[in-house]
C-alpha cells in the first residue's frame, strides 16, 4: 500500500496499525514520525517502561531524548531510548542466570562485561597467541600483529551480529574468494574461524564478551525467552535500515510477541559493516503497512533528483518506492581542478572565500573528502579559521599528559622491570615540574642512568644554576613521592593520586581532565574485563596506540564549516547548503569490500553464496556508492562542487571515474 503524505504531521491522520513503518529521504521528518508515535502511545496511557525506542548512536539517543522532554514535560521516564548493541548488553545482564544454563562456560558469579575495540583486539592477541600455526598461517600477509588482531576482531564483530556461527566464518570467506594465484591468502581466509572460535572461547570464560559475541548471545539465548518478551509491548525502530541479521530476527519475532511495531527507514541509507538495508526494505514490505514521507525533506527537491540520478548511474538496479519530487531548478554541478591534492585544495579555498564574502554562513558549508587526510586538513585549518575536522579520535598514547602518566607508574612501580627511555623521563620531567625544554633535557640526562638504570638524586645534576635550585628541590620531593610509592588498589588510583599531587596545579584545562578520566576509564574497564593480567599488560596495550580518547564532550559541528567522511557527515545528521566533495578522482571514495582477513559483505545474510570476485566486488561498491551519494545530495541545498585532481600525492595520474559519472548523470537529468 502506497500513502502519499503531505507534512510531518499527516500519518497521524488515522488510527495507526499495530505493524507499521514510514518511509522518507534523509530528513524528511523520519526521527520526528518516530518521536510523535512515542507521545501517541503516552497520550493513550501506556506506560513509558513498556516501550523500547532503539536508534543508531547514543548521540542520536540524547537528541531523541531532548525533543521527548521538551514536548512532553507532563511524562515521567523511565525512558527506555537506547541503541541496539546497549539493550543487548542490558538484556545479557538482566537474564544472566537464564544464559549461563544454556551456556555452561560462562562465569556465574558477575554480569557480562562488554569489551570495547581496544579490549576486544587486546583479548584476541592473548587467544591468538595460544595458536601454535597463528603466526605461520598469517606470516606474508603483509599485516604486523595489532592489525591482525583489529581485523580477526572486526570479523567476529560482523559474523555476530550476523548470528553467524565462529566455524562459518572461516568456510564463509575461503568459498567467497577468488583464489586463483593466491592460494596463501585462501587459507589464512580459512583459518578465520579459528580465530574468532579462540576469541570467543576465551571471552565467553572469562565473562567478558565482544560486541559480536554479545549480539549472537542475545540471538541464541535471549530471544527464545519467555521473560525477555514479557518486558515489553511496543518497539520504536529508527533508522532501521542498518539494522543488523540479529536486529532482524528480533523484529521478526517481534511480530508474535508485541503489541506494535513502528519502523522508520531512511531511502538510501544503510552503509554500516553490519546493516542489511535490501533485507530490512523487504521485511518492511511484507510486514508492516508502509506510509510514505513525500513532501517534506529539507534538501532541494533538484538535488534529491540529482542523487537519485547519480545512484542510478552507479546502481543500474537502484529502486525506491517514492514518488520523484518536481523541481523548478535544476541544480548546477561544477567542478573545480587541480593538477595536484593541495592545487586543488587552493582552488576550493579560493571558491569558499567567495561564498563566505557573499554572506553565506561557514555552517552552511561542508567539504566532504574519501578520507580524513592530515595534510588537507590542516591545509583548510590553515586558510579557514571557521573550519572543524570531524576526524577519528586518536590513540590515548598520542597525548603527552598519558605518556607522562604512563612513564610515572612504570618508575612507581620497580617490580615489573620497566626502565624510561630518556625521551619519556624528559617528557615526565617537563610535564610535572613544569619545565621549559632545555632545563628538562639538563636534568633528564643528568638524572637517568641508562647502564646502572638507577635514577639519580638532585646531586647528580651537573649544572644545578642552570636547571634551578627551586626546580631541584621539586624534582627530588617528586623523585623521593616515586620510590616510596607502595601500590595501592588499582592503577586508576595511581594516575588519580598521581594527578592530583604532582600535576593538578596550573593543569585545570578540560581537556587534562577529560584525558585523565579516558585513562582512568580504560584502566577500571581492563581490570574488570581481565582481572588476571598484570598492570603493565594495560600499559602495554595503551603504549600499543589501541586505545581511543573518545570525548564525552564534541562540539556542536551544527556551527562550522564542517570537513568529514561521508559517513561520519550522516550519521552527525548534518545538512548544508553547499557541499564540496574533495578529491572525486580518489578510489577511496569506493573502497573493495575485501580487507586483508575478511569481507564485510560475506559475513552478513546479504552474501549469496557466490564467489566475491571482482565484478561482484565493483556492484557490491557501486550499490554503496550509490546509497551514500544520494545521502550526501539529500543533506544539501543549494550548490555543488566537484574538486578533482590530476595527479595524487605520488604523482601518479588518478584514475577514478567518480566525476565522470557524476557529470554524466546530471547531464542525463537536465536533457530529460
């Protein structure tokens, strides 16, 4: 059944089915349909904890959150507004008892604890390293170890949420690749289920749990409960199409077990490791009354006819339910050029400085790159102050206040045997005393003793006047605190103490703080999910660059003159005027789907069981392509530019075709 719907408001129009979606382009009021089915249900009396809204981010969850408390101040929670993988973990831990029955390794005595990404790849190395062929199978693939371990990690991710059993794993990507010439590479693909089998043998003893083995739990065990349905009777799904197989046969059972089932589906999005859009689209059809958002998107209607013809083009099997919005304006794609990267990146600068000149708000603005290149952006940092990177969080490791933290346990601690180089004993010095860097290299070459491996009194500095006998007097008080230090309770007490006593003064930055609570975090995380590994086990991993400092606090990118990923741009919900997608020629913009160790696509219900050859590879990349573009051009409004480059950073000529196809669609729709 088609509805076509004017305004946000009209599918309220009528008594709504028990079993229903709605259907839209990014922004056409998708999150707030979700919303007002939330209040209908409240204003027919029925009580907040017996409603279970799932949506895609936590971000996305206290923005839902915020728009309920404003428009229904009268409503007490609880609010059961959460994504996923939390009401998984939720569900693992309120029926514990029920899973350790059908699950016999697990530990009884605590909850599960769920490992981060950085946990999960530490938990890995420990599985994989009990592997007597680990390191011959995996020898000439080209990967050091840690890398190894983020891609066995993420494979056993997706094969979890994919309900997928460890042992398909391995047989899933060695019958999916073309292994003609390469019959190295077939059998570490095999070796594969071995290694997310080890991983989940040793997380499931331990209690602590992946995110892919807490979802396939959730599956197996979870889902046939009888006390887990009587928890709930209406679901609220947003952005259902990246749902995941798991989430899927959630819904599926849902149908028996629940009262009402609303659904919010956004054409052309779906491009996340796990989401399954075709399948989610067809469980939608076949079992829910669909309602159609037509009218109300907050692009232009001639850029969502660009996105579509551009998804077309890519996707030659690309279909969507909707009727083709009328637009009086077709919108002109131009292109600017370099000959290399940062010509390129000149000539954008060059075209944002007249839109800024024009008046155009720099929030209303986006570059959009197939990557987030450390050179180009600090280049467009440079040249536009009004500019904010939405770039990965780095490593713990990269910030001088954690190394220093890090160098201070290991001279605290003299039983693990650990000795500063006489960078970081430099670097601690710096930090703690509060020293320029000549007075602290002086005092760090004067007080470390590399053969003996003492550390030296105040005595031994050779030039005390040009150190500073006040700074002296600083450094042995430090150096005395360090050698009586006697462990306490935890390493997170330690940097907390450490903190506190030796580098809270004139250190009341934000940021000090924020870093040192990811610190303490990650140290209270590690000893709960591995209670028998040592503490310098933990440092080691932070050293090793595998853990995040994820912010509890990011800016409201709303206001900038944002520089993204695409998928980082949509899943912030961000929109603008005009756009600039950096850098089309790159083949980044539609990488293989094929890593080292695994295929995404392979170990998820959409695999058809063929080989992932390369023909399949470039249709699996296009239909990709495809969905984000259209994502990207529902998001603007008025402009865009494509900023190509004739040659890349090795001066090699790039051969993407990307542009081309761009062109060749908007002239196919402007001849139409």
């Amino acid at each position: 059944m088609k509805a076509a719907l004017v305004g946000e408001k009209s599918y309220r129009r009528q008594e709504p089915p028990p079993f229903r979606s709605v259907m839209g382009w990014a922004g056409s009021g998708l999150t707030q349909a979700c919303v007002d089915r939330y209040l209908d249900l409240l204003r027919a009396g029925t009580d907040p904890g017996r409603i279970l809204f799932l949506v895609r981010s936590q971000r996305q969850a206290e923005g839902v959150l915020r728009r309920l408390q404003q428009l229904s101040s009268s409503w007490v929670g609880p609010w059961r507004i959460e994504t996923f993988l939390q009401r998984v973990g939720r569900s693992l831990a309120d029926h514990w008892p029920q899973v350790c029955e059908r699950v016999p390794q697990l530990p009884r005595s605590f909850e599960p604890i769920p490992l981060a990404k950085d946990l999960a790849q530490f938990l890995c190395g420990r599985a994989c390293a009990l592997c007597p062929r680990h390191g011959e199978v995996f020898a000439d693939l080209g990967l050091e170890e840690f890398q190894s371990w983020d891609q066995i990690s993420s494979a056993a991710y997706i094969a979890g949420a994919s309900g997928l059993a460890a042992e398909a794993v391995g047989s899933r990507l060695a019958a999916a690749w073309p292994a003609e010439g390469d019959p190295g590479r077939a059998e570490a693909l095999q070796a594969m289920g071995c290694c997310v089998e080890r991983l989940w043998e040793v997380g499931l003893r331990l209690g602590s749990l992946d995110f892919g083995l807490q979802i396939r739990l959730f599956g197996e065990h979870i889902l046939p409960l009888a006390e887990f349905w009587q928890e709930w009777d209406h679901l609220i799904v947003d952005q259902a199409e990246d749902s995941c197989g798991v989430a899927l046969e959630f819904y599926r059972q849902g149908q028996a077990h629940l009262q009402s089932q609303f659904f919010s589906y956004t054409i052309g999005g779906g491009v996340s490791l796990t989401g399954i859009p075709e399948a989610v689209a067809r469980f939608l059809r076949e079992n829910t009354q669909v309602q159609l958002l037509e009218g109300s998107y907050c692009g232009s209607a001639g850029m969502i006819r660009l996105g579509l013809q551009i998804a077309r083009v890519l996707d030659p099997r690309f279909d969507h339910p909707l009727t083709e919005p009328l637009a009086e304006r077709l919108p002109r794609v131009q292109v600017l050029e370099g000959e290399t990267q940062f010509a390129a990146v000149e000539a954008m600068v060059a075209q944002i400085r007249q839109l800024l000149r024009a008046g155009i708000p720099a929030s209303r603005i986006a570059v959009l790159l197939p990557r987030m290149d450390a050179g180009v952006s600090l280049s467009l940092q440079e040249q536009l102050p009004e500019v904010l990177p939405i770039a990965p969080f780095p490593a713990l490791i990269r910030y001088p206040l954690v190394r220093a933290l890090l160098t201070a346990a290991e001279v605290a601690h003299p039983e693990w045997g650990a000795f500063p180089t006489l960078p970081a004993w430099r670097l601690l010095l710096g930090r703690v005393l509060d020293l320029d860097p000549i007075r602290a290299a002086l005092l760090a070459e004067d007080t470390l003793d590399p053969v003996g491996r003492p550390l030296r009194p105040k005595t031994a500095v050779r030039q005390p006047e040009r150190v500073g006998f006040a700074n002296l007097e600083r450094y042995q008080k430090l150096l005395d605190w360090l050698r009586s230090y006697r462990g306490g309770p935890s390493l997170a007490a330690f940097f907390q103490r450490f903190f506190a006593e030796h580098l809270a003064q004139g250190m009341d930055l934000p940021q000090d703080q924020e870093l040192l609570q990811a610190l303490i975090d990650a140290a209270q995380r590690f000893r709960r999910a591995f209670p028998a590994e040592e503490d310098r086990a933990f440092l080691a991993m932070i050293r090793s660059g595998q853990t995040p400092s994820n912010s509890r606090f990011e800016p409201d990118y709303s206001r900038y003159l944002v520089v993204a990923t695409p998928v980082a741009y949509i899943n912030r919900g961000l929109q603008a005027d005009y756009q600039f997608w950096f850098d089309i020629t790159n083949p980044l913009w539609s990488r293989s789907l094929w890593r080292v160790l695994y295929n995404s696509r392979v170990l998820t219900p959409e695999w058809d069981g063929e080989v992932f050859n390369a023909a399949q590879d470039l249709q699996a990349r296009h239909q990709i392509l495809a969905r984000t573009l259209l994502n990207l051009c529902c998001r603007t409004r008025k402009g865009l530019w494509l900023v190509r480059s004739t040659f890349n950073y090795r001066g090699e000529e790039n051969t993407g075709m990307l542009d081309y196809l761009i062109l060749k669609a908007a002239k196919a729709m402007a001849t139409a």
